[in-house]
C-alpha cells in the first residue's frame, strides 16, 4: 500500500504545497548572498528586512520539512527488519544518491575549474578535504543547502528507535527531546543538527497521536498571535544585538510555535487549491538540488549588469536574482523530465513527476516522492 493511499487527501495536497512554498523561500534565504557579496554595509532598512525574512520567518522551512518527513515516515512504516533494510535501500536511491552526486559534480567543478563563485574553490578541497565535501561527514558538504539530506538520510538510519519511542512514551520523549535540543551548544551533536531530531521526530509524534492533524481553536488562536510576535523579537533581537541567550530559546521557541500557524494558514483556500502551486509541487526536490550553484553564478553575473548601492536596488537583487533563479530551475525540470525523463530521474533519484488527476504527490521530502 502507497503512502498516498494511507493519509487523507487534504494532508497530501497541504503537504504538497508546502513543499514547494517552502522551497522557495529556502532560495530567497540564500539569495541574501548577493547582498554580501557587493554591499558592504547594507542599510539598516535592509537588514531589517533580510534578517525578518532569512533569520526569523523561513528558518521554519527546514523545520516543516523535517516534521512532514517524519509524519509520513510513521505512516508508511512497517517495523518488520525486512523492511527497515527495504526502506533504507530506497531513500539511499531517491535521496542518498542525488546528494552524493550534486556535491561530487560540484567538487569535480572546483578541481577543474579552480572554483565555484561563491561555494568553494581549490584551497576549500585541500582544507576540508573531498570526503567531507561529498559525504557532508565531519562538516557541511560543498553544495551547503544539502546538510538537509544528510541529516535526513540519519533520521531515517536510526528511525527504529524514534518508532519505538513514538509507540510507547510519545509525549514525554518528545519533551525530553526538546529539552536536550536547548540545552546543547548551538543546538548540534557533532556535524549533526538536533533540530532535525527533534522535529523529524515531532512528525512521528503527530502521526501516532493525531493522525489527521486537526488544530483545536485554542491552539490556532495561540499559534496565530504568539508566532508573529516571536518573529517581530527575533527580528529586533537581532538587529540590536539583544541578549543572545534570550534571543536564542525565542528563536527555538519560535520553530516550534511556528508549525501550528504555518500548518493552519495551509488549510486556506488560496493556498489549499492553488493549481498551480499544485502543479509545480513535484519539481521542488529538482529545485532544491540545483538552486545553489545556479544561484552562485547568477551573483557573480550580477556584477556585469547592477550592483547593490542601498535599500531599493538591494531589494531588487535579493527578489530578483531569487526568482530568476526559481524560474531557470523549474523550467530546466520541467523540460528534463518531459523531454528526457531518464536524465531528470537520475539527477532527481525518482521517475519523472506526472501530476495526477485531482490530487497532489505527498512528499517526505522536499522531491515529489513518497517515503
């Protein structure tokens, strides 16, 4: 049984679109870098408006996207060891290798061409080293973006445990999760993210308590107006440099809080049934793989044609380069998979994308795959 066939249509379609909306603000946070590259001292408008977005709002994206992989993990596991091993062989070849490619491709790049602007060039190889580079083991791999994947790839090794956990004490591991989340030095075990523990393993949680992810009044009302004024306290924290402990059990608070009102805003109408959202939805995983190279050399070409002097042509690049670089991308997908499917399926780890009659592909990643 298909994981789409074990969860309501309207999670699916939800997912769907928030696969794709979330992608795309993942591409306007690291457009940001144009701004970086050119604009020594951005003006504080801005910063405002950068530090909103990039630091506060779609630092939830990588949060979500852990959630909705974990929820429908649940769903379509079965905790048999025959299909442990099954679902590791799969997400290997729909994730794994993608990941593998994208940052060897990118290293192979760099050692002929000396550099990717703005990703690394040949003294980056000789410091960190190719094995870190492509496996993302003991660092961020070369394509940075993709530490997504290998944390994922991780979630999905020691997935058992979570499962157990999930069956027997949902709650409170949770709680203890969360707890441990907070109290490590920035959050992380190693190379290795906690957030994406802890809310890859929030998704198992919902799945096993509240399968059809209904949200009482309370919790949308509470979600609704504590989530923008966290974003408002991150945003001003840290633009005036405010207590940095403080700012940081906000901004984690913040996360959380986050994927009541994101989830509840995905429920309405515009967003629920927007067909082409829907539409677009099975490329994003194309999109997320080659927007960070696309978008390095997009700013290097900036310099040839505008460069960043204050607020308005700042705001230019950073929207502009952000959908120049979504557009290039999709129709790059869109035409690989109609043209030559087998090249898209290899580079994506899945079959070409077929948009199917009333419903969207539910997504455990950012691809239009399922589990």
């Amino acid at each position: 049984m298909s994981t789409r066939s074990r969860i309501d249509p309207d999670i699916s379609r939800r997912f769907d679109v928030l696969k794709l909306l979330l992608m795309l603000g993942v591409v306007l946070v690291h457009a940001e870098r144009v701004l970086h590259a050119y604009l020594s001292d951005p003006p504080l408008s801005l910063r405002i408006v950068t530090t909103f977005m990039d630091y506060n709002l779609i630092q939830e994206a990588p949060s979500l996207f852990f959630a909705m992989s974990g929820y429908l993990f649940f769903v379509s596991f079965t905790p048999t060891p025959a299909a442990y091993v099954r679902m590791l062989g799969k997400k290997m070849r729909s994730i794994g290798l993608p990941y593998l490619f994208f940052n060897l491709l990118s290293v192979a790049i760099i050692l002929t061409f000396d550099k990717i602007p703005y990703i690394g060039d040949f003294r980056t190889v000789q410091e960190r080293g190719i094995w870190t580079l492509v496996t993302g083991i003991g660092g961020l791999p070369i394509i940075s973006p993709l530490w997504f994947l290998r944390d994922l790839l991780v979630m999905f090794l020691v997935s058992p445990i979570f499962y157990y956990l999930a069956r027997r004490i949902p709650v409170i591991s949770l709680i203890g999760l969360c707890l441990t989340w907070n109290l490590l030095p920035d959050g992380n075990v190693g190379w290795l993210t906690f957030r994406s523990v802890v809310f890859f393993y929030m998704g198992l949680v919902l799945a096993s308590t509240r399968p059809s992810l209904r949200m009482g009044k309370g919790l949308t009302l509470f979600s609704l107006s504590a989530y923008p004024a966290l974003l408002v306290f991150g945003t001003f924290a840290l633009i005036t440099k405010f207590n940095p402990v403080a700012t940081y059990y906000a901004h984690n608070a913040g996360l959380i809080i986050g994927i009541p009102c994101i989830w509840r805003l995905s429920a309405t109408t515009p967003l629920r049934n927007n067909q082409l959202l829907l539409a677009l939805s099975p490329y994003s995983f194309f999109l997320y793989l080659v927007h960070e190279p696309t978008l390095s050399y997009l700013i290097y070409l900036t310099r040839f044609v505008l460069l960043p002097t204050g607020f308005f042509t700042g705001m230019l690049l950073y929207v502009g380069l952000t959908a120049l670089t979504i557009a290039l991308a999709l129709c790059a997908g869109i035409l690989l998979a109609r043209h030559v499917p087998w090249v898209y399926g290899f580079l994506a780890g899945a079959r070409a994308p077929v948009r199917q009659g009333g419903g969207a592909v539910a997504a455990a990643t950012p691809s239009g795959r399922v589990g």
